[in-house]
C-alpha cells in the first residue's frame, strides 16, 4: 500500500513539474518568442504568444528574406513534445492551424507590441493577431462555467486559469489559447487535431470554426471598442445580454450580436498521435520526431503563420466535465468517497497538505500550481509565403525539403537541434518534383559549433549511393 501511494505521488509529481514542459516547432522553425538575441535564453517570453516553454527554445529569425512554399505542396512540420502522446498518463491532443494577412510580420527587435493603435501599426513590432481582437477579448467577459480551481481570475476573458493576472502575451486573447473549439471568432484556420481522444474527433471537426460560424457581442466600430476597453467596461457573452446591454458611458453607443462566417474550409483532419514518452523531448519510437505531412492550401498569401498547440491535461480530473462548479479531488480513485478525500486533504488547490494514512498524524505537503495541471503549451513559425505554382508545375506532387536546427551540438543548442534534413530521407514517386530551401539566423548564440561563429549555414552534398558510399566508409575504418 506504501509503496503505491508513493508511485502514485511521483506521477502526480512528474506531471506538473513547472520547468520542464514543452513543446517545439523544429520544421518551419518555431520561434518560441525569441527574434534575433545571441543569449540562450529568450529576452521576452511573453513578446507574442504564451508558449510556457523552457526559456531557451526557439530559433532566430531568419535573415534576407522569408521561405515559401507552394500551394498544395507536401510541407513535413516536425515538433518535439516533453509530456508524452497518446500515453496512458494523460490525454494529448495537439492542434495544428495557420493564418494569412497582408499586415502580419516578425517584426525588427525583441520588444513586445504596446496595445494601442501605434502599436499596431508599427513595424517595430511582431504581430500575428490585430489589435481589435485582443480588444474585443479584455472588453468581453470570460466564460464564467470554466474550471478554474482556486485562481482567483478576473472579470475579462484575458484572465484564465493559466493566466489568472492576464499578462498580455503580443495580442493573443488568452482565453482563446486556452480553449478549443473557441466560442468566439478567430483568424486561425484549422489544419489538423491529433488527439488520443478519437471519441472527441467528430465533435471537434463539427465545431471547428473552418466549418462554423460564430456569434459574438461586437462593437463595430473600432473607435467605440478603443473607448469601452478605456473605460473597463466589459461587456457579456450571450445573445440575451448583449441585446440587453447599455452602458451609461458610452452615450447610447451598444455593442451588436452579429455571426461571423466560418472561414469555409474543410474540417480539420483528427487522428491520434503517435506514442511518444514523458519527459522527453525526441523522437516517435522506431523512427524519426513526430510529423504532420500538411499539404498547403492552393491560395496566394505573402505572410502566414504556423501555430502548433500542445494539451496535456492530467488524468486526475475530467477536464471536459469539470466546471465552476465542481468540486475536485486529486487521486480520488483511492479513498471511498469524496467527503474521506475532503477529510484527508486531498483537495485540488494550491499546494495541498494530504494526511497519507487514515490513522495517522502525518501530512505531506504536495507541489501542486493549479494554473499548470491541465495546461496548454504553443509554439508559432516565423511569416512565410505561400506561392501559386508557376504554370508548367500545375499538377504534379510538390515535396518540400528543408532544413533543421542550429550551429552547435545537441548540447550547446538543446532544446534545439543540430542540423537536420527535413525529412531525413525523402522517396518520391515518378514526376514529382522537390521544392529545396533552408533558412538561418546570422545571430545564433555565440560558442556553439565550428567554423564561422553565431551564423546559420548549410550546404547540400550529392552522393552516388548512400549504400555504397557507407560500406566504402567501412572498409576505410577496419
Ligand atoms: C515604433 O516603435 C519604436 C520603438 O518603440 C519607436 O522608436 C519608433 O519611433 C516607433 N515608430 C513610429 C513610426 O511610431
Ligand atoms: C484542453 O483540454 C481541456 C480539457 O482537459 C479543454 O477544456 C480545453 O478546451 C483544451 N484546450 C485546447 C487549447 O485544446
Ligand atoms: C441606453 O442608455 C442611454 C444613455 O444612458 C439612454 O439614453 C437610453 O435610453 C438607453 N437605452 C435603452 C434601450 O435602455
Ligand atoms: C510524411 O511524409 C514522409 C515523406 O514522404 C513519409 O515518409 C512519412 O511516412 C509521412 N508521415 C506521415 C505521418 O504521414
Ligand atoms: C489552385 O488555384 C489556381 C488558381 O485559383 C487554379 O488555377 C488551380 O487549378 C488550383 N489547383 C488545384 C490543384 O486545385
Ligand atoms: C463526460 O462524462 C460522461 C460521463 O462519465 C462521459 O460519458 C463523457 O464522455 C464525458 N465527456 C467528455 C467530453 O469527456
Ligand atoms: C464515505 O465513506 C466513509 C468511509 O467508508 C463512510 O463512513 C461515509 O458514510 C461515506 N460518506 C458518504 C457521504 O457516502
Ligand atoms: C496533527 O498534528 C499537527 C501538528 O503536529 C497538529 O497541529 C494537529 O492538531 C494534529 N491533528 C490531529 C487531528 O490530531
């Protein structure tokens, strides 16, 4: 019995350990908020996104230029993920979607984009989502149902759970981060969901926004949102209220329900990931790093950007079951009911002290941050193209063929990689053609590598034969 409570412990604790989750975008390469710094640490983790990754992740933004791909090419987007897939432990599900906009960029420098309409408009600063979606998030009201546990949140829908203080992240909406299928309109276009939850699959390809609409309670104009985000005013998120909503100081002005299209797409593709292990950040077994094959969708885009989210919800509460309202108890399934769980201390809050056994004085206190247990991690690419094909490629496969890493060994680059071909191997049937390019940063973190110090630089060799070539190899070292 001892020994179970204790195996029992260090899951839990594996689990929610804060430092070490993850998850990184490898191919594109994902940025995790880094831009150009030489240090191997991030100098803003919250300069875009909320990624909750280690700090040292990422890679730097290219230099002269951006990659593109061409429509309906075959692009493998390659990611490690620490907390493990389609694992008993937890349930998984990574979500893959992109989005295009002539005024997406990457920005110049390393500072985080103010929220305010010069913010925007300024090319300093990186931007993916607009400024009136992230206005239209800390004007609206959070959903109230959510399981929050014992975070005190605020009123608006950028205070979550994970992000109780509502830290602004670059303009995502944090609620927006934290949820899928979102309840309110978004620009990201759904490529794939990956999930050990296949029972869910239909449900998340009826409710992706590629497929339906949204309804939302909208100022219009953006002037009368900059003034109600002024003035704190939150406005609510059902139908009936938003109908009924008048604030006195916005002299009549009221903000209207209106449906938002869906973006028209075909409904994400939904499969289960392949294994990987916990605590570790490498390969599916038996063969290279997890990938999903995305063939890109046949439009004309000059800036777009790839986002990869990673759900790791423990399996200690049913986060789809789990409300306001809910009462919750870690490792439940151990005592007969939830009043002896509630007796013991075995509730789901902030650092709990638990009573081990039923008749004796002695409490363990447990590690517990009720913002990481069930928890999101992201990563986003850098802007890339897509390009229509030039006429005489019309219609056969497109492979693209990239590659990965940084200067440096596994060490001096982990989380990081060493440089890679992305796929290692590539067979390709007949009259297909291969779409090569690489991309890399001339300021990588100094005292990684050989040759020419903090630069990218890659060189494609032809072989003869790689059998040959290795047996010959051989032969040299007997
Ligand atoms: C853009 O932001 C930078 C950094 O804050 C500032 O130096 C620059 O003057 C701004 N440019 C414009 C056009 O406002
Ligand atoms: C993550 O999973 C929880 C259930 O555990 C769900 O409520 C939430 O919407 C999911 N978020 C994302 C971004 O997938
Ligand atoms: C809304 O508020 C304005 C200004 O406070 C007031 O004049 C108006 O009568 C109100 N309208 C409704 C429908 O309550
Ligand atoms: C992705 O494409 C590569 C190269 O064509 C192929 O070897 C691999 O099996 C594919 N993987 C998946 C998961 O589709
Ligand atoms: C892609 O779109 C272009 C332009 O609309 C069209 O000419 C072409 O046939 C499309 N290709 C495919 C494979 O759908
Ligand atoms: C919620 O709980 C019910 C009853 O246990 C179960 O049948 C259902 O699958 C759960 N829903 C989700 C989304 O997990
Ligand atoms: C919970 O279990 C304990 C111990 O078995 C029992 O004494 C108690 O009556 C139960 N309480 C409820 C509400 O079922
Ligand atoms: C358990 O021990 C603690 C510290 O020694 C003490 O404060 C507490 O009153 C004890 N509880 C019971 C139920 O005996």
């Amino acid at each position: 019995m001892f020994s179970h409570i204790l195996v029992t412990c260090c899951i839990v604790f594996a689990i929610i350990n804060p430092t070490l989750a993850d998850i990184y975008l490898h191919n594109p390469r994902g940025s995790n908020n880094r831009h150009n710094e030489k240090t191997r640490q991030r100098s803003t983790p919250t300069l875009n996104f909320d990624s909750q990754n280690n700090e040292r992740g990422g890679y730097n933004v290219g230099d002269d230029g951006a990659i593109y791909y061409y429509a309906n090419s075959i692009l493998p987007i390659q990611w490690t993920n620490q907390h493990s897939c389609n694992d008993v432990n937890s349930d998984c599900t990574l979500l893959l979607q992109y989005t295009c906009g002539d005024t997406l960029r990457d920005g110049q420098s390393t500072a985080k984009i103010p929220v305010t309409v010069q913010g925007e408009a300024n090319e300093t600063y990186r931007l993916t989502e607009d400024l009136a979606s992230y206005l239209h998030c800390r004007v609206r009201s959070r959903n109230k149902n959510l399981y929050t546990a014992d975070q005190g949140l605020k009123d608006s829908s950028i205070s979550t759970r994970q992000n109780p203080g509502g830290t602004q992240n670059g303009y995502e909406c944090p609620e927006e981060r934290d949820y899928y299928p979102y309840w309110q309109p978004t620009n990201w276009i759904d490529i794939a969901i990956l999930t050990n939850r296949q029972d869910l699959c239909s449900y998340y390809r009826e409710n992706s926004q590629n497929v339906q609409s949204r309804f939302a309670c909208t100022f219009e104009n953006k002037d009368d949102l900059i003034q109600a985000d002024k003035l704190k005013i939150i406005i609510p998120i059902t139908r009936e209220q938003c109908q009924a909503f008048n604030d006195s100081r916005l002299n009549g002005v009221k903000p209207r329900w209106i449906e938002y299209p869906s973006h028209n797409q075909p409904a994400p593709e939904c499969y289960s990931p392949s294994y990987t292990r916990e605590n570790h950040l490498g390969d599916i077994a038996g063969s290279d790093m997890p990938v999903f094959n995305w063939t890109l969708p046949n439009i004309s885009a000059k800036k777009c950007v790839l986002r990869i989210r990673y759900n790791i919800s423990t399996g200690d509460y049913d986060g789809w079951n789990t409300s306001s309202r809910s009462d919750v108890y870690i490792m439940k399934d151990l005592f007969a009911n939830e009043s002896v769980a509630d007796k013991r201390g075995y509730r789901f809050k902030t650092n709990p002290e638990i009573q081990l056994f039923d008749s004796l004085n002695l409490t363990l206190k447990l590690a517990i941050n009720t913002q990481q247990y069930g928890r999101v991690f992201q990563d986003r690419s850098y802007t890339f193209e897509i390009r229509q094909r030039p006429a005489e490629f019309q219609d056969r496969p497109i492979y693209n063929l990239n590659v990965r890493g940084r200067r440096g060994n596994i060490v001096q680059v982990y989380p990081a990689l060493e440089y890679d071909f992305v796929p290692n191997r590539l067979e390709i049937p007949p009259n297909s053609y291969v779409h090569i390019q690489w991309i890399g940063s001339n300021t990588t973190p100094p005292g990684a590598g050989q040759g020419k110090a903090e630069i990218d630089r890659n060189n494609l060799l032809l072989l003869t034969n790689r059998v040959r070539f290795l047996a010959h190899k051989y032969r040299v070292y007997q």
